[in-house]
C-alpha cells in the first residue's frame, strides 16, 4: 500500500468537478473501496496522490475498451 500521508487531500466536490461526475458518484468509488481515502471528521478527503494513481488506471482501462 502506498503512503499518502504527506500527499494534499481533495474533497469529494473537487473530485467530482475534475471527472464531471455528481459528488454521489465519487461517495459510491469510494465506498466500494475503489479509490483510497482518508476520514477528517465527518468528511473523506482522497489523496491527490490516491487520485493520480486511480485515475491513471481507470483512464488506461477505458481507452482499452
């Protein structure tokens, strides 16, 4: 597992602006535990780092398609 702790962490809103997705849509990858994420209080925040890593193997996939 990779270490995110030094890693800025982005909000479920900013997340789901950069993949024009509903805010829903990144709750749903991030409880079924596609997408690393950390609890701050009440809120998860996802690890740019996390992000990177997910989006580069979700972005390879769909061009294979």
């Amino acid at each position: 597992m990779t270490n995110h702790s030094s890693s800025p962490l982005l909000t479920v809103a900013e997340i789901a602006d950069v993949l024009r997705v509903s805010k829903m849509t990144v709750y749903r990858l991030i409880h079924d535990g596609e997408l690393s994420h950390v609890r701050v209080g009440r809120t998860y925040r996802v690890p740019l780092v996390a992000f990177d890593e997910w989006l580069a193997v979700n972005t390879s996939k769909a061009v294979l398609r």
